[in-house]
C-alpha cells in the first residue's frame, strides 16, 4: 500500500482580502486631508484641528499593509512545503509599481515649482535615487510626503532579510505547521527596538534632521502586517480556532479600540500637531498609540468573515475598490497639485480656507490619479510577468527567496 498525504492531495483554496484594496484608498485620502490641513494651518483649530493633524494615521496603514501583503506569500510557501517566491521577481514587481510614476512627479515638481527652480543637481540625483531622506536638509516643495516612499523602498529591499531574522533556525517544515509563537517573539523583540530608536532619535536637534522618518521607528508598522501575515497563511493551510479569528469576527468591537487609541493620539500626550520636535516620551507614545490603532484596524478586514456585514461589503464596493486602485497616484500627485492651488488662488498658506484646498485638490488629484493609472501605471505593470521574468520563479536557486506580491499592492 502507499501512504497518501491528503494535505497534499486536496486542491488548496486560499482565502481572499476583498477590503484590503479600499483601505489603500483610505490611507490616500488621510494623507492628502492632513497635508490640507497642516497647509493652510487647520490643524491648529481646536480639536477638529488635532483630528486632522493626526490624519497622517494613513501612513501607519499603508505599512501595516505592506507588511502583509508583501511578507504573506513567503509564510503560504513554508506553511505549504513548496518553494519559496523569487527574490529578484519580488524586486523588479515593486520596480514597476514605484519607481515610473515616482520619476515623473520628481521631474515635474523639480522643474515646475516654482521654489525649486534653482535646486542643484544632487537634489535631482537624491531624490531619483530615493535617498533624500538621509541628508539633513529641506525637502522640496510638493514632494515632502515623498519622505515615507523613501521609508518604505527601503523596507522592500530589506524585506528578505528581516523575512530571514524572523524564520531562520525556526523548524518551518514541521507537518504541525509554522511556529507561530517563535515568530510572534521575534516580531515583538524587532518592534521593541524600533520604539526604542523612535524615542532615543526623538532628542536629535535640528529642525533640517529627518531621524524621525527613518525606518527603524516604524518597523512595529511594517512587523504588525508581517505577523498577520505568518498567522494568516497558517490559516489558511490548516483552519483551526484561533483567537484572531474571533477577534477579527467583531468588527465593530475592534474598530471601537482602534478609535480609542486614536483620539488618545490626538490629545498632547502623543507630541505636537505641527513639525516641532517631539520629546522621547511623546514620540514613543505616538508610535505606540498607532501601532495598536492599525492593528486593530486592520484586524478584522484580514481575519474573520471575509464579507460579513455593512462595513466590509461597503469596503468591497467597486467605488471603493477604484480609490484603492488608484491611491498610489493619488498620494503622489496631491501635493504638487495643492501647490499649484495656492498659486493660482492666490491663498497664502497657513491663512486658511481649508475646504477649497481640500476639495479641489481631491478633484483635481483623483482625476489625475486616474488617468495616470489607466494610461500610465497599468500598462507599465502589465511588464511584470515577461518571460525572462517568469523564468525567476522557476529556477532551483530561488527556492529559499522572499515573495512576490499579489494583486493587492500596498501602493
């Protein structure tokens, strides 16, 4: 007789994230209201103000998702016992999805703006090399937000060795499955340390230093998404009780907490609502606070039923969807467009009129986003499974490489 291995001959269907796409578009649109509001001194309006000036709560979303989405293919290979995804197919994919319509915005604002006319050439070579943040100077105008595409470009090439950190010398090949709480200790030493370098560069003078955006203070984003994403694919291989799955059913209950631990955000014991220099306690606690805010977000959108009740399914309406789709553009575009506003309005920033800035912005941007991804963006993806490309996935020494992304990109 043969042994028959009925894990390995029953057809794997894995789950899908249907809302995951909007919550992009929801990350989007926080940056460009809180960029709106810090623009023409909103955020300094009593506590609507503090809500706004906190609204930058749509970066910490878009790393958490990163870290999900990018790290969760590798998780579903070793829970399955198949080869993992190639390095550099994972790499040339994030390329394409980044780079082009980065390079074009770059040019477009370095040329265009007014303010950045007479910025030399290693302004040009800095910022196309995404390594503008690590100089202690200014960035330009209508491309400050770019400071968290630096951070984040960042995390995907070290994606493979932080991969590595968690599962290296881990028994992942074990029939019981991934060893979930072996990598949620790894995960939660790496996120102690990314909270301590937020609080020890919180005491960096200077107002011209970006510390605080450097990546090591956000890894506790980006490993909130990498841990759901290990529990998520051991899930998925082998469905069992688990505490996150019913924790993930009550969404209602979950969302509550994410928005205690946001208005405790709001409030001073989280730093100043403008550019001021935090104190250590203060940067510490703003992380923290964020980092619980996110993962209770997003936990019920990853866990739990996939489309059960009114939030979820409004979350996977196409309207949604498109946000989503396009939200990339949306976060690179605005603030060249909101530039050109004030110009061509004549406002003065910080004197106001927020909800012109605001909404023509948003129209002007979400038509620009949309056409960019059309005609632009999506044809440009379309290279990210050529033949050559295809080959990577393959070949035997990619066997022990770090994931390609899905089709819900983080950007």
């Amino acid at each position: 007789m043969t042994t028959v291995d009925f894990e390995e001959a029953r057809p794997f269907v894995d789950r899908s994230f249907p809302c995951l796409t909007a919550v992009r578009g929801i990350g989007a649109l926080m940056v460009v209201t809180t960029h709106a509001a810090f623009n023409t001194g909103e955020i300094l309006q009593g506590w609507t103000g503090a809500v706004l000036a906190r609204l930058d709560f749509g970066v910490t979303l878009f790393f958490i998702l990163s870290g999900f989405l990018l790290a969760r293919p590798v998780f579903l290979a070793m829970a399955r016992h198949r080869p993992l995804p190639s390095v550099r197919h994972y790499l040339w994919k994030r390329a394409l999805r980044i780079l082009p319509l980065y390079w074009v915005v770059v040019a477009v604002a370095l040329l265009f703006t007014p303010a950045n006319r007479d910025l030399g050439w290693e302004v040009w070579v800095r910022h196309f090399t995404l390594t503008q943040l690590y100089f202690p100077t200014l960035l330009p105008e209508g491309l400050t937000q770019m400071w968290s595409l630096c951070t984040e470009v960042l995390f995907y090439l070290l994606l493979p060795i932080l991969c590595w950190i968690v599962i290296v010398a881990l028994p992942a090949r074990r029939s019981d499955g991934l060893p979930l709480r072996a990598i949620t200790v790894r995960c939660a030493v790496l996120a102690a340390g990314g909270f301590a370098w937020q609080a020890w560069w919180a005491h960096v003078p200077g107002r011209e230093g970006h510390y605080l955006q450097w990546l090591p203070g956000y890894l506790p984003w980006f490993l909130t998404g990498l841990l759901f994403a290990a529990i998520s694919a051991e899930l998925a291989v082998r469905p069992r009780p688990h505490v996150v799955e019913n924790l993930g059913s009550d969404l209602l209950g979950c969302w509550i907490l994410a928005a205690a631990a946001f208005g405790l955000a709001c409030t001073p014991v989280a730093g100043p609502l403008t550019l001021a220099q935090p104190t250590a306690w203060e940067a510490l606690t703003k992380d923290v606070l964020y980092t619980f805010a996110g993962a209770a977000f997003m936990l019920p959108l990853i866990f739990g039923p996939v489309l059960e009740g009114r939030a979820r399914q409004r979350l996977a309406t196409p309207a949604a969807v498109w946000i989503g789709e396009i939200s990339y553009g949306i976060f690179a575009i605005h603030l060249f467009v909101m530039g050109v506003l004030f110009r061509a309005l004549d406002i003065v920033p910080f004197t106001g009129n927020f909800l012109t800035i605001l909404l023509l912005d948003l129209a002007i941007t979400i038509v620009l986003a949309g056409l960019s991804y059309q005609y632009f963006e999506r044809p440009i993806l379309g290279f990210k499974n050529v033949r050559w490309a295809r080959r990577w996935e393959r070949a035997p020494a990619d066997r022990d490489a770090i994931p390609v992304d899905g089709r819900a990109a983080t950007r």
